[in-house]
C-alpha cells in the first residue's frame, strides 16, 4: 500500500480504555454492561474535560486528530521538511478547533457553551486496547532500523522509519525512535516534534505535560499551549499543568484560556490567595467584576473560617494577617464593589474585613450601626465630642478613603466628608494616590465645591498632575460658574498637552470656547473652533499625502520555524475610515444672511406642522402618527430655544453652556457637524449683537418675542412637551428641559418660574417622584412667605399613599415648616426679637450661630432657584393652615405629644375650625392609646370633646362624613356597638341615594363596610361579615 493509499482513521472506529498497550475491538463487561472510565470522575472538574465526556472520548479525539495529521503528512511526504509540516499541522489543528486555534480561545468558548447547556456531554466506553498487529514487513523494517541505530548510521535509520510509519503509523516504536535519531543527530527541534506527535498515542498526562515545559523553555508558545491542554484534558487534577497553562496563557495575551485554567485551580483551591491574584488580574482585565467580587468574597468568608482571630501561622513562626487576605485585599474587593455601584457592600466588606484583620470578627453588632463611628479617630469631631473615654478603633487610611468613596456616592455626604477630612490632611507628595478616587466622587455627585481643593492640590504637585485632573478641574469651576480659572485651567491644559494627541486638544479647545461663550468673548470662542477646523483639515491632507502599509496582510510564518505552530506575534488591527470631508465653515456676510434666513424658515415650518399635528389629534386621527410627528417637531423647536445664547446668560446657568444643554438632549448627530453647528452659531450670534448694536437697543425683541413667536407661547410649547415626554417614560429628560429652560432670563420672572415649577410638579407626581414634588412645595413655601397657599399646595400634592406619606417624613421639610411657622407667629405677634428681614426682603428667623447654619444648610439647593421672596404685607392675623401642616408630620410619625402642642397652637388661633377639631381628637385618642400616657381617662374624654365640636361644626353638610369619623371613633375604642350604629347610618344614606340614581357616588360605603366586617369577625357574626362582602366589598 503506496502513503496516498493510507486511510485516515474517523474518531469514532476506535475506543480506548485505561492501559496504553494500544487498541483493540470493543469488550463488554462480564454483565453484559459496558464499564465507564475511572477517569468520569474528574468530568465537572474542568470545562474542556466535561465537554468531552471523559477519558475515554479525550483519547478518542486525540488519536483521530493524530490519524488526519499523518494521512496528510503521508500523502504531501512532509515528513522530512519542517515547513511543510507546520503548514499540515495548522490546517489540521485549524480544522479541528478553528480559524483562531493560535490562540487557543474558542475550545474553551465552545468548552463552556457545552457546560452551561449539558449538552453534548457523554461517557466514555471502556475499552481494551491492544498494540496494532505488525505486518512480517514492518518487523523487518523496525529491525533494520534498530541494528542501524546501533552502527550510528543515522541517515538510514531515518529512511527506514519514514518507510515505516508510512506503512504503520499508529506503532508508537517508530515514532520513539525517529525522535531519538533526531535526538543523536543533534537536531532537538525535530526530535521534539516527533516525541509530541508520538504523544498522541500514548495518553499520559506528565508527558504531555514535560513537553509543554520544552516547548516553553524553546520559546512556542502556541506549541506549549496544545500541550498543555492535552495535559488537562487526560487529568484535570494535574495542578502543575493548569498553573502552567493559566500563567503561558496569561502572558502570551490569552485571557480566556488564562480565566478557564485559574478557574479550574480556584475551584479546587478557593482560599489559595495566588490563584485569587491571578484570577483578579485576568477577570479585571476581561471586564468580569462581577465573578471577580464573587471569587474574593469567597476566599474571604473561607479564610475568616479558618482563621477567625485573622492571624494565620507560617511556616517560619511568624504570622500572616488573614492567611494572605490582607488589608490590600480588603482595599481591592471594596474597590470592585465600588466600581459596579454596589456601595452599601463595599462598606460592609471595609467594617468587617477590618474587623476581622484586627482580631473583633465577633463584634457583629457594629454592623446594626447606620454610621462609621466604629472608626471614629482623633481629628473627627464625633471622636473629639465623645470625650477622652471613648473606644478607638484605627482604621488606615487605605480603608478609610475607600469608605469616604462610598459614603459620599451613596449620598451620604457628611459622613464621607469626616473620612475624606482625615485622608486629605496627609501629604498629597505621599498619599496623593488615595486623593482622586475621593475628588472623583466629590465631582460625580456634583459637589464642586468640595471637589475644586482636592484637585487644586494634586494639580499643584509634579507627580500627581495631569490632563485629567486639570480637566476636572476647568470643569469643577465652570460648573461653580468660576468662569475665568476656568479658563486659565484650559490654557494651562492647552500648554501642557503633546501637540499629537490631538484628540485631547481639540477636547480642550471646545471646552475652552465654551467658557469663552459663557463669558460673552464670541470672538475668542469663534477663534477656538476656527482652530480646530484648521487642525482637522491639515490632518486630513496628511492622511491623504501619505499612504500606510496593507494592516489586513497577515504576516507570513517562518519556513524553518522549529515549532509544529505557526507562532504568530502581531496582532490584528483595522483601518480607520477616514472622516467626510467639510469646507471651511467661515461664512462671508451673504452666507450669514442665507444661513439665518434659512433657520428661520425651519422655526417657521416646524410650527406650522406642529398646529398640523395638533389639529389632527383634535380631529380624532390616528393619535400614534399625529403625536410622533408633533414630538418631532417640538423636540426641534425645544432644542432651537435652549441653544439660543441670547436667552440665557452665565450667571444663570451655572456652568452649562447651550452646547451642553444640546448634548444632554441625546442628540446622534455627527461630531463635527455638532462643531460646525457651533461655529455657524457663533457667527450668527456676532451679527445679530452688531445690529442690535447699531440700533442701540440691545434687548429689543429678548422681551418680547423670540423667533418671532411669543415667550407664552414658547412655555406652553415647553410645558406640553415635557407632559408628552413624562407620559412617554423619558421623566429624565422632562427634568432636565425644565430645569435649564429655568434659567433663562425671558422666564426669569415670577409667573414663568411659577408655571415651570408647576410643571416639574406634574411631572414628577406622574412618575412617583415625590422627592421632586416636596422640593418644589419648599421653593413655593420659601418664596411665598406669611401665604397659607403653599401650604395647602403641599396637602394637595401628598394627599394619600404610602411614598406620599414616606415623602412627608423629609426632616429638610420639617424643620423649614417649624421655621416658617415660628417666623408667622413672631412677625404676628411684632416680637422683633424673633427675627429679622435679609437684603433680599425675606423674612428669617433670628437664633444663635449654629441654627442659622443649619437653616442655611437645610434650604440649600432652594436659594438658587429663589433670588427674591415675593414681597406681601406682614400679615396682622395669623392663620391655622402652617400649625395644622406642621402638626400633621408629627401625627403621621404617631408623635401625638409634639402634634397636640402645634394643633393647641391652632386651636387658639381658629376654635371653630372644624379640620383643627377633628385633628384633636385623633391625636388625643392616639395619645391615650400609648403607655406614656398620664391619664388615658382624661385624654379620651378630651379627645371625644374635640370630636363631639367637629360633629357640630361639620353635620350640617358632611352628615356621611362625620358618622364615619365617629364611628372609626368608638372602633379604635373597642365600644363596638357605638360604632356599628353610626357605620350603618352611612350605609343607609349611601342605600336611599342609590336607589334615586343607582350611578351615584356610593362614597364611604367601602371604607364603612369594610370595618363593620372587622368588627363582625372578632365578634363572631362570621354570616352579617359575609353579607356586606357580597353587597359592598366584591367586584
């Protein structure tokens, strides 16, 4: 038989058992059952294995992969050329694993795939395996060759063996010995080739696991890599061979055969802190913080098992603090836990890991505590308030800056603050690593002012500056409206910056020309983006002048490689698509001219379709097209008014230029079309202010109309778009219209920012939001000062539900109504004593040092949007609207003691009012309920009093209500029989209204019924309870 004659062997004609003697036919078990391989135990235990389905399959593939590659190497005779027998080797390999088999990635994709859906996972056949049968020509040939060996003569022995394996190529005795001629002949590479094709029929790990380390020490990678897999696959416990494969795969750039081996080792060995390391740089790298949180956390709670005092013994006599899961370990979980928001973790994992380390891992009633002052130290003022007896835990400052982190993005600024305190007094030369991450929260949770010193500080200092941290802080001084540092940070950012990182420049440059629009310099700005047109288009002509190498050639492999792999060192890369081209965008006085006409005529065109669209959904046409088209335009429209300079100024915005309000919009618009945009802007900007100029009326059409369309109209437009956005889910994106559309000087006076804040009101009750909804209720109550209205706007807007009543716990909320209503009562009262009037005309409350700044920190965020009360006379009554408001945080808290002094407060101010009456009698009857009470008897009867006044103020017209009341009255008393006599009275009236008109209001007819069933249940009337289930509690 001629080697083109040789038949490739199919994976499945052959399987193997446990010994390495050869192959045989298949064997049943005395049973008449076939035996699985001992090996099926170690299946789960690495992916690769499990997808193969045990020992027996591994060896399967292995030899079928072994049979393609000799059938091709027999039929090109490549034997004896070591080019040819690469390329052979890839194709094959290539085939099996692959287009990507050099790095080795998708066998442990496709590994994982088969894990995670159990499918194709199946057991291996036991199988006596025997040596082939060796024909009388090839026992001759393997004797000729043996007796040549012996009389060195090298040349014919290799001959010989070629002639051979052509004839035989499973005998593993050829292969042996064409690897040790090569081996006399001094040509190692080539003997190591052979030993690893010949390993293919001898299935044991440590020799596939020798010649990876060879392939190692020679410098083939991909070549080591094959033989480590073969390793892992014939004995996935072989603890050298996946260390070896992780750490190759690791440097060699293969992250997921690196996860896959330093996987299989974590899963054997979870505490062991050197597989957790290397598993902590390979995740981080590809991105899985998630399992990396969930490694660690692991190794920690095992470790804390082990080793509870945190000390671990050494083999030297010393000891390691928590067995290797030190403080840095500590420090690099709270930072991954921190990095995917997970703050409230990263605290608890700071506490009790330090905890821990210190030997208090008992001491699990610190976490109960809301606070840190567990770690209070010296320079704390908690600490210092405590006195000299309190306890002192040191914290370091690692873990402190990671805690300050937390706190301060979980919202809890105080507390972040104290632990940033103790971080920032250190030398910035020293700790200035820690400053960032702080400075970096400081900024994300818009606190610029506690940003700007901490990156004042790093900027200062040679080793702690960069472009990063200068550009943080132009931007934490344009958003604290500090508009010239700001720029003076962008011009020392523009001087600092390598001229070829232009990307970076011309970041810095748009900046710059925003601050420059913000300050009014339009022709500074225009400069700016001038220049970074210029830049843009000489980089294009480079790129045009200058043609780079083909980046899609692969790179050709060595012919004489020694490897069986062609081991590939670049990497791929692809072309950058070169950018569209755009003239210069400077504009001639007749392009000014056509670009404004232009712009006007699409103002004029969206408007029109917009009444179109309105029309129809009037007309009952199709609401989805009409109100789409309608959005479109006035998102148009919207996004005209806020980009216009003219509407805003600096002050106002607060660091947000146009050009930012436009980009929060979301808009997908090209980046340097955005640019060009800015640039035509500004130009139009200039002309118009020089013709206002020449006019010399610079305010001329600002207070009248803008674009030709009325400021009342644009706020409706505004208003109605916010509404279409809310219902639509985009809350979001309605918040922050009206909030910049807020600080534009057109809607600067009261009634606009009224309707705005009207609006956000709406808004924000839509979609639950009703932390918005009290902050607006807080502005309404600090601008309309001695008014009962805002009080009863904030009644109105948290008149039931759960997160309504949440809402109204707010203690900024309550402490300004305390404020408000002591400051009524003192102005009524003329105690000038008690207060005094700002510059700005509003009233405040006169105390010590500290209640003003806890007024002024309490209102902050309020007096932005607030630059002036609206100006009343001191009222000469005082009204019952804020003692009642008041009152009623303290009732819904069931503080009744604190209620009954504001509603007696009340009380004094209007007896016959009926709402103070009732309230006094709920807050008396909730008083006597308590332990706390003096004399419950006394205050039920007075509570009852106050209820029998409301009666007489309320029957007259609210007869229904006032039953109920009373009858919810008696059942909090348990006098049952009082109460069912005044719920039935509602129930008749609400029967002989329903028989007039049965579509009638039934009013408290559920409510009443529902408690009457109460009261029939714990009385035993199970039958009287079911009836009013039928009549008045079923659908």
């Amino acid at each position: 038989m001629t080697s083109h004659e040789i038949p490739l062997i199919n994976d499945d004609e052959f399987f193997f058992g446990d010994d390495d003697e050869g192959y045989g036919s298949e064997k049943p078990s005395e049973t008449g059952t076939h035996e699985q391989s001992d090996e099926d135990e170690h299946d789960e235990l690495l992916p690769s294995s499990a997808a193969l389905g045990g020992a027996a399959l591994v060896e399967d593939v292995i030899e079928g992969r072994f049979d393609r590659l000799v059938g091709s190497i027999n039929s090109a005779h490549a034997l004896t050329d070591q080019g040819a027998m690469s390329e052979l080797w890839n194709a094959n390999v290539r085939e099996d694993l692959g287009d990507d088999l050099p790095a080795l990635a998708d066998v442990d994709f496709r590994d994982e795939l088969r894990q995670a859906s159990g499918i194709g996972k199946r057991k291996g056949i036991r199988r006596q395996r025997s040596r082939p049968a060796l024909s009388v020509q090839v026992r001759a040939l393997l004797s000729d060759a043996t007796t040549a060996f012996i009389n060195r003569e090298l040349e014919r022995v290799v001959e010989i063996l070629e002639e051979v394996i052509q004839i035989e190529p499973r005998d593993p005795q050829a292969w042996d010995m064409l690897s040790s001629t090569y081996e006399e002949m001094q040509d190692l590479d080539r003997a190591l080739q052979f030993k690893i094709i010949a390993a293919h029929l001898r299935h044991d790990s440590e020799a596939w696991h020798e010649l990876g380390r060879q392939s190692h020490q020679k410098g083939h990678i991909q070549q080591a890599l094959y033989c480590y897999q073969k390793t892992c696959q014939l004995d996935p416990n072989n603890i050298d061979a996946l260390w070896d494969r992780g750490v190759l795969c690791r440097d060699s750039g293969n992250l997921r055969g690196a996860r896959a081996a330093f996987l299989a080792l974590n899963e054997q060995f979870p505490e062991d802190m050197a597989v957790v390391l290397e598993l902590q740089g390979v995740l981080r790298a590809l991105g899985d913080t998630g399992l990396l949180i969930t490694i660690l956390e692991r190794a920690m709670h095992l470790l804390q098992l082990a080793y509870p005092t945190g000390r671990a013994p050494s083999i030297d006599g010393s000891y390691v603090a928590g067995g290797g899961f030190g403080e840095n370990a500590v420090a690099i979980l709270a930072d991954f836990c921190n990095e995917i928001g997970d703050f409230d973790k990263s605290i608890h994992i700071v506490r009790s890991g330090t905890r821990w380390l210190q030997g208090r891992l008992e001491q699990r009633f610190w976490d109960g505590m809301l606070d840190d002052h567990e770690f209070d130290g010296p320079g704390m003022a908690r600490f210092e308030a405590a006195g000299p007896g309190a306890p002192f835990n040191h914290l370091s400052l690692n873990l402190r800056q990671r805690l300050a982190v937390s706190r301060i993005r979980l919202g809890e600024t105080d507390e972040g603050r104290a632990h940033a305190a103790l971080v920032l007094q250190q030398e910035v030369a020293l700790w200035g690593v820690l400053f960032p991450e702080i400075a970096e929260a400081f900024f994300h949770e818009k606190l610029y002012d506690d940003a700007i010193p901490v990156y004042e500080q790093l900027a200062e200092n040679e080793d702690t500056s960069g472009v990063d941290v200068l550009m943080r802080l132009a931007e934490c001084y344009r958003h604290t409206g500090k508009l010239a540092e700001a720029g003076n940070a962008y011009q020392t950012l523009l001087g600092a910056l390598d001229a070829s990182d232009a990307e970076t420049v011309k970041k810095v440059k748009l900046n710059l020309a925003e601050v420059y629009e913000m300050k009014g310099d339009l022709h500074k700005a225009l400069d700016i983006v001038y220049q970074v047109f210029d830049a843009r288009n000489a980089a294009r002509t480079t790129a045009r002048s200058g043609a780079g190498p083909n980046e899609h050639d692969a790179p050709e492999p060595a012919t004489g490689s020694s490897s069986l792999f062609f081991e590939e060192s670049g990497g791929k890369s692809g072309k950058r698509k070169p950018g569209k081209s755009t003239a210069n965008a400077r504009l001639n006085a007749a392009q000014l001219e056509e670009a404004l006409r232009r712009k006007q005529a699409q103002i004029d065109d969206a408007w029109k379709r917009l009444a179109d669209a309105e029309d129809q959904l009037r007309q009952g046409m199709d609401p989805v097209e009409a109100e789409g088209q309608w959005l479109a335009d006035a998102e148009f429209l919207v996004e005209t008014f806020r980009t216009a300079r003219e509407l805003f100024t600096s002050t106002q915005q607060k660091g947000e230029t146009v050009l930012t309000a436009w980009r929060k919009l979301g808009k997908k618009a090209d980046e340097e079309g955005a640019e060009n945009d800015l640039a035509t802007r500004l130009q139009l900007e200039l002309a118009d202010a020089k013709g206002r100029r020449a006019k010399h009326d610079p305010d001329v059409d600002v207070n009248i109309t803008y674009r030709g369309v009325s400021f009342d109209t644009w706020i409706t437009l505004l208003l109605n778009y916010v509404f279409v956005l809310t219902r639509r889910g985009q809350y979001s994106t309605a918040e922050e219209v009206l909030k910049h559309v807020a600080c534009s000087k057109v809607f600067s006076d009261a009634t606009s920012q009224d309707t705005l804040r009207f609006g956000r009101i709406a808004c924000a009750m839509f979609d639950q939001r009703y932390d918005v909804v009290v902050d607006m209720c807080r502005k309404f109550i600090l601008t309309y000062q001695m008014q009962s209205e805002p009080f009863s706007l904030l009644n109105a807007c948290l008149a039931s539900g759960f997160q309504p009543a949440n809402s109204f716990q707010d203690s900024k909320l309550q402490k300004q109504l305390n404020r408000e209503t002591r400051l009524m009562h003192a102005v009524v009262s003329g105690d000038a004593t008690e207060y005094h009037i700002t510059p700005q005309g509003r009233f405040q409350v006169r105390g010590d040092a500290g209640t003003s700044k806890k007024a002024v920190k309490d209102d902050e965020g309020l007096e932005d949007d607030v630059d002036k009360c609206i100006k009343v006379q001191p009222p000469e009554k005082e009204t019952t609207v804020p003692w009642a408001v008041l009152s009623q945080t303290f009732l819904n808290a069931r503080s009744w003691q604190s209620a009954i002094f504001y509603l007696m407060h009340a009380y004094e101010v209007q007896p016959r009012d009926p709402m103070v009456c009732f309230s006094l009698g709920v807050t008396c009857i909730g008083r006597a309920m308590q332990r706390q009470a003096d004399n419950r008897h006394h205050m039920i009867v007075q509570g009852m009093a106050f209820f029998a006044k409301y009666r007489e103020l309320r029957r007259d017209s609210h007869q229904e209500e006032v039953n109920y009341n009373m009858g919810r009255a008696f059942h909090q008393l348990s006098l049952f029989s009082e109460a069912l006599q005044l719920y039935q009275k509602v129930l008749d009236a609400v029967e002989r209204r329903l028989a007039l008109n049965a579509t009638a209001d039934i009013g408290l007819a559920r409510e009443t019924a529902y408690n009457m069933s109460l009261i029939y249940t714990q009385t035993g009337a199970a039958k009287l309870a079911q009836e009013l289930y039928r009549r008045w509690l079923s659908l």
